[in-house]
C-alpha cells in the first residue's frame, strides 16, 4: 500500500518537473523548492548518522587515551566552525575569525595531500605513460600510428595551453595540431555528455511507464 | 594575530601531509588527521544549511507568491529533518529497510534529484539543434568527432551512419572547396585538399562489401577516437590544470594566497 | 522556384522547441515499450574490466565504491548489478562502500540486496556494507593501514569484526586492508575516482576498474591508456557490454535501442539546423 502511494507520489514528482519544459510555471517552482529542502536536510542526517556521530561515539568510548583526547580536539575544532554561520553575525560578529582554525586546519591537510597526489598519482604515471615506445618488435602499423598520435597529441595540446609566449612560424603549426587534439576531444566530450543525458531521461521514462503505468513488465 | 595563526597552522598541516608521504610507516599519524578533517566537514555542514534558511525566512517575512515556496522549501526541511531524527530513534538507524525515511528517499528525493538532470536532455537536444553550427573547420572538427562517438555507441550506429556519411562528407566537402576560393596560399591549399578529402571518402561505398565493412568500423573507429586523440586531449588538459592546482597549493601553503580564510 | 525550396530548407531550422521535445519523448519511449534488444560490438575497455572480474578466483576480495547518486543511477545502477552478479556467480566476498555522496550508499544496498536475494547470498558471510563517510582522501588514506580507522561499524553500526566473514576475509595478520582487497570497483559520478586512482592504485597498488557516467568518461581513458586502471565501463553502453558478456539481459541492453532512436534524432537535428543555416546564407 505505502509502495502504491509512494509510486504516485513519485510520478506526480516526476511529472511537476517535466513541466518545466512547457514554460517556468509554479507547480515546478514549488517542487523545486520542496526538493532544495528536503534535500539539505537529507544530507544534515546522513553526515551525522553515517560521519560525525561513528567518529565521535567511538573516540569517546574508546580506552585509548590519546584517541579520546584527540577526539575531544577534533570535536572541538568543529565547533569552531559554527562561529561562521551566518546567525554569528546577529550575536557576535567579531568572532568570526576563530573559525578561520578548523578551515586552515582542513585546507592545510586537503593541500598537502593534493600536492603529492597530483605529483605522484597524476603527473608522473601520465608522462610515464605518454613516452611510450612507438615501434616494438611486432607492432602493427595502426598502432604506431596511434602512439604517434598520443605523443604528439598531448604535447601539442599542452603546448595549446602555453599562452605565456608569442606563438609564430613553426610553433603555429604546433599549436594547430595541439588545436585539433582538443577540437576531438571536446567533440567526443560532447557526444558522451549528449549520451548520459539521454541515459538519465530514459530512466526516468522506464519509471513511468513500468513502475507508474506497467505499460511493460 | 587573526590571520598569521591560521595561515601558519596550515603551513604546518600541508608539510605535516607531504612529510608523511615519505614515512608510510606513520599512516597513523595521518589517518588521525584525516580523522579530524572528516569532523570537522561534519560540522561544516552546518553552514550552508544556516544561510539557506535564514534567506528564505527573509523571503517569507518579504510576502508575495515567493513566500509560499519559501514556506514549502523550510517545511520540507524540517519535515525532512524530524523523520530522519525519528527513524533514527525509533529503529536505530534511519537508512534501514524497515525505516519509513527510506521511503521519503525513494519516492520524493529519489523521482526530484533524477528528473531534474533527465530535464537536460531535452534542452540539450533542442540547443544542438539551435546552435550548433558547422561554420569554421574547428566546430566541424568537433562535430564530426561528436557525431561518431554517438553514432559509434549504439546498436545500428554504423548502418545509420553510413547514410549520414554519404550526405555530410558531399556537404562538408563542396563547402570547403567553395570556401578555398576566399583564401589565398597555404591556407587556400590546405582547404581545397581538406574538401577534396572528404568528397573521396564517399567513393569506396559504391562497393556492397565495402559499405558493411564501413557499418563495423564505425564502432571501432569510435574506440580509435576515445583511446587515442580523447586520451591525449585529456590528458594535455588534465596535466596543464594539474600543473596549475599544485602551483596554487603551493601559494595556500606559503600564505600568498589567503582567500579561503575570508 | 529555387527560393521557395531555399526557404523550405531554412524553416526546417525553425521547428519549435516543443516539437523538438516531444520527439525526444517519443524517441525515447517508443522503444522502451516496444522492448526491442538489438546486440552491438563490445568496446575493448569494457572487455578487459570483464577480464579483471573474470581472473579473480572464489572467495577473493572486492570492494565496490557506489560514488553516485540517484541523478546519474540510470547509468551507473545496471553496471553495479552486472558487476555484483558476477561477482556472486564466482562466489567474490563483496564489501561496499561511499565516499562521495551520500546517496550512493543507498542506491548500492538497494542493488546489492537484489541481487543477493537472488544468489542466496547471507550479509556478514558473502557481504558486507562499510557504510559512508565524506572526506574522499581523508577516507582513503585513512583505510590504509586498517579499514577500521575509517568504519569502526559497519553500515548497521556493529564492529566490523564482529562479522565471520572478516576473519575470512582480513587474511593472515588480521587486520583488512587495501593488501586484501584484489579488485576495487569504482562506480562513479564525480571527481572521486580520480582519487581512488591517484591515491590508492598509485600508493597502494589496488588494481582497479572503473564504471563511470559518460559525461566523465572520456577523461578516464587516460588512465586507461596509462594501465592505471585496467578496465572502463563508461555510460549505458558500459553497462550494456557488461551485461551482454556476462550472457544476461537488463535495463542497459533494454535502454539501449531508445538511446539510438535519440542520438540519431538529434544528429538529425543537427544536420536540419546546418542545412537550414547554410540555405540562409545562401539566400542573403
């Protein structure tokens, strides 16, 4: 019964923003707005049943001692954070610069880690990657091709992007090639992109059909 | 004071990860931080949430059809927010299978959040249609290797290209020959053998054989275009921004950027 | 007579936009109704995520990160059930995870309950559900040492260990690991995955295969290409390929005849607005 409601429930959802592609009306707009909050509160729930309250609820339990402490920092800093919410500026507005703490703390761990990652898991293995032997024992002529395509490609659409140098004679020709790389690339972008829209449509119509209407089994 | 501190405690957390980068066996130390990060998002959290509703009670407090749906956006949130709390209390867990806020997940939040990125492919159908133009080679570049990988992906994809192909490759090339007559030079060349190109492509489907092979290849030409010019394209791209995130990190780390701490 | 054909071809630019989506609805539909399945080539990337399942041996380790959520599920949901049933017929130990959105959690117990129900597969024997916890590297670095750094509970809020099948699965010194796990799945929408391979196939050594939505793929045949992921299923057509070697019929193969109707649509449509654009030009 809760299922059969819940499926119109849905389909009327469904169907109030569809309605957007005749025109802004209000149905949509205040379905969209019901969505914006129910949305926010689904996440407040879901960070602190699935995130904060595990953390927490072990680190104070725990008989580790510097766990516990540890924790108890932690919680604190986060606490920190609330004298950045916008209420703080009605209550006390000069404090505001305390939650400056936990964001440099958060930014400082979420940079250091950024810099060794994108070095070490991005930058090297994908040049290691790009100088790749063009021509081995048994390599097909298609193949050749392609890795000659590959190293030119991602040094000529790299050199693309070099804007900080005047790009005259033979680098024109370097940055025409690196042009056409991208032009490709953003095609095949487009087309994938064109794909997943059309994916996500088509699961919404199978809803309708199936689940609301049981047009098909 | 109000800066300096903040600014020198993330310099001391950015080395604090890089050092621990290099000493593994440390991973404790590391996950600790980690550990504090992921509290603190929680409490983060908190303040999207706080100008959300305070904005909307403004609208409210302002009168007029807005404030109808400001009202419909604040109950949902509560609504939301309270029924989430009592599955919580009452089964333990409000993700459970036997949770009745599972239900609301399914049957509101599930049907608005699909719906709402399903709505993009009509307009994305529709703005193609408008705008998108094969007017210089660049944006026929484009959308040639637009229209293969769609083509490429599907069932049938080749059979329907191969007519497609017969039409655009007679279309592009006269338009590049006419085109060649404005130029002047290299440029002028280039464009007459870059029309005569394409009208010669259409030459070997007069041949049955030919035209079912051509049907298989469009698939494979597809996987061509993703695994080598996508893959270098993509990797010219990710290797410049990446480049440029490290760069800034840097800046962060060193104090010279301090936007974040506004 | 050549100007009424000219303005004939330059109205075709001007359909309007309401047409334009109602052929899109009935592109899609259509075919969804009249349930159609059509086979195509299978792309090599998915073909060799396939292979990386199919090496794997009874009992082996996987850990499925569901990085999504309910707006990108059509895509990415058909490949999660293709991979867990797989998975099951070779009796894979599964644990399943998020990191990235919330939701995602959701969206993969909805799939691995399915799909359980239908091997006979128990929870805490053959599977289990870590749960969700935000922070993406701070997650992943975490798990490293201990996956319990991270979930101390699982989903249900009980000790990990508490399970028989973390004995099982933890291996010789007792503690679970990125060094247990033989295969990561990552199912993903956003920014995470590049992650997962940045972090713990390069420091770690996960191998790993992804399944992505096709609005981010292209960017992962990089690191296809670099090895350092060896296998892709990117958009529907993943799914689709994965389904159509594993010999079982889904929602992917299913939605695949519309996603043709459409692409060829709006090629059309494109190819309308060109010819309508260039009859323009040649008229002023």
């Amino acid at each position: 019964m809760m299922d059969l409601i819940g499926v119109w429930v849905a389909a009327f959802l469904t169907l109030a923003i569809l309605s957007f592609l005749f025109g802004d009306n209000p149905v949509y707009k205040f379905v969209e707005h019901i969505f914006v909050g129910a949305s926010a509160a689904f996440g407040i729930i879901v960070m602190l049943n699935q995130a904060v309250w595990p953390f927490i609820q072990e680190g104070i339990t725990t008989q580790d001692m510097f766990l516990k402490i540890t924790t108890y920092i932690a919680i604190f800093m986060g606490i920190l954070t609330l004298f950045r919410l916008e209420i703080m500026n009605y209550i006390a507005p000069t404090l505001t610069w305390i939650s400056r703490f936990p964001i440099a703390f958060v930014t400082g761990v979420g940079t250091g880690i950024g810099i060794v990652t994108g070095i070490h898991g991005y930058i090297f293995p994908q040049v290691v990657a790009t100088f790749l032997p063009i021509m081995e024992n048994n390599t097909s002529i298609i193949e050749i091709a392609s890795n000659l395509v590959l190293i030119v490609g991602v040094l000529s659409s790299l050199y693309y992007f070099y804007f900080s140098m005047e790009q005259r004679g033979a680098l024109r020709w370097i940055v025409k090639t690196g042009m056409i790389i991208i032009m490709i690339t953003f095609g095949s972008a487009f087309g994938y992109t064109i794909m997943a829209r059309v994916s996500l449509l088509i699961g919404r119509i199978y809803f309708l059909i199936s689940d609301w209407l049981h047009l098909v089994r | 004071m109000q800066t300096t501190l903040p600014v020198l405690l993330t310099f001391i957390m950015g080395m604090f990860m890089i050092a621990m980068f290099f000493m593994p066996q440390f991973a404790n130390a590391e996950s600790l931080a980690t550990r504090w990060t992921t509290i603190i998002w929680g409490f983060a959290l908190a303040l999207g949430v706080d100008s959300l509703l305070l904005n909307h009670f403004r609208k409210i407090r302002k009168g007029g059809t807005q404030a109808i749906h400001s009202a419909g956006l604040i109950i949902a949130f509560f609504v939301t927010l309270f029924w989430g709390f009592y599955s919580w209390w009452k089964i333990g867990n409000p993700f459970d299978a036997r949770s009745s806020f599972l239900w609301m997940f399914q049957y509101v939040y599930l049907p608005l959040d699909s719906t709402m990125f399903a709505l993009l492919a009509f307009f994305i159908a529709s703005a193609a249609y408008r705008a998108f133009r094969a007017r210089s080679f660049e944006s026929t570049l484009l959308l040639i290797a637009a229209s293969i990988v769609m083509m490429g992906r599907v069932p049938l994809g080749g059979v329907v290209f191969v007519a497609f192909f017969v039409a655009f490759m007679i279309l592009v090339g006269v338009y590049f020959l006419y085109e060649s007559s404005k130029y002047v030079g290299i440029d002028r060349f280039i464009r007459m053998i870059v029309g005569l190109a394409f009208l010669g492509t259409i030459l070997p489907l007069f041949y049955p054989e030919y035209t079912k092979a051509f049907a298989n290849f469009i698939p494979g030409l597809a996987d061509w275009i993703m695994q080598v010019p996508n893959a270098a394209g993509q990797r010219g791209i990710g290797l410049g921004l990446s480049l440029g995130v490290i760069a800034f990190s840097l800046r962060i780390l060193f104090g010279i950027e301090r936007g974040y701490l506004r | 007579m050549k100007e009424r054909i000219l303005a004939f071809i330059e109205n075709l630019g001007r359909i309007d936009s309401r047409i334009v989506y109602a052929l899109v609805f009935l592109a899609t539909a259509i075919p969804l109704i009249m349930n159609i399945r059509i086979p195509m080539p299978v792309s090599p990337e998915v073909k060799s995520a396939f292979q990386a399942m199919d090496r794997l041996k009874p009992g082996d380790v996987i850990l499925i990160s569901t990085d999504y959520g309910p707006s990108s599920a059509p895509e990415t949901q058909p490949m999660l059930e293709a991979i867990l049933t797989h998975a099951f017929k070779k009796d894979l130990k599964v644990l399943l995870m998020t990191h990235w959105r919330f939701e995602g959690l959701i969206m993969g117990i909805q799939g691995l309950d399915k799909i359980a129900k239908k091997f006979g597969k128990e929870y805490g024997k053959d599977y289990l559900v870590l749960g969700y916890r935000p922070g993406v590297t701070a997650v992943m670095i975490g798990m490293s040492k201990d996956f319990r750094n991270i979930f101390s509970t699982d989903n249900e809020g009980k000790p990990l260990d508490s399970y028989p099948m973390y004995k099982e699965i933890a291996g010789d010194d007792g503690i679970l690991n990125y060094k247990d796990i033989k295969l990561l799945v990552g199912l993903e929408a956003g920014d995470a995955g590049n992650f997962w391979i940045m972090i713990v196939n390069a420091r770690y050594g996960v191998p790993m295969i992804m399944g992505t939505t096709a609005v981010i793929t292209p960017e992962y045949f990089t690191f296809y290409q670099s090895r350092q992921i060896e296998g892709l299923l990117g958009g529907l057509k993943g799914a689709a390929d994965y389904e159509a070697l594993l010999g079982i019929s889904g929602f992917a193969s299913r939605g695949m005849v519309s996603q043709f109707a459409v692409h060829v649509l709006i090629i059309l449509l494109i190819f309308l607005g060109n010819l309508s654009d260039i009859a323009r030009r040649f008229r002023s």
